[in-house]
C-alpha cells in the first residue's frame, strides 16, 4: 500500500512537473518562434520582391538595347 502510494506521488509529481515545464517554458519559446520565423519570412518575400523587380528592370534595358542595336543594323 506504501509502496502504491509512492509511486502515484511520484507519477503527480513527475506529470506536474512536464505540464508546468510545458506551460510556462515551452509554450512562451514557441511563441518567440514563431514570431520570428514570421518576421523572417516577410523579410525573405520582401527580398524575393525586390529581386524580381530589379531583375525585370534589367531584362527591359537588355531588350530595348537589342531593340537599337537590330534598328541601327537595318
């Protein structure tokens, strides 16, 4: 009967400890996480962005400078 007790002492005990763990270390770090994997991805897409823009502005000067080059050839 003692021994029975012990160990359901022990299993509130251990159970408490991982659901306060969980609660109060865990759960605020996944918070913290998540806030900065949605920073970070707002900053990659921003990049992304600014990347297509600057590559489409230069595919623009590389077509209109084929453009004077096949009207000076003519």
């Amino acid at each position: 009967m003692l021994i029975t007790r012990g160990f359901s002492l022990t299993n509130f005990v251990i159970g408490s400890s991982a659901l306060s763990f969980q609660i109060f270390v865990l759960y605020p770090w996944h918070e913290k996480l998540e806030a900065q994997f949605n920073r970070l991805t707002e900053e990659h897409e921003s990049m992304l962005k600014n990347m297509r823009d600057i590559h489409r502005e230069e595919l623009s000067q590389i077509r209109k400078q084929l453009e004077l080059l096949n009207k000076g050839k003519r």
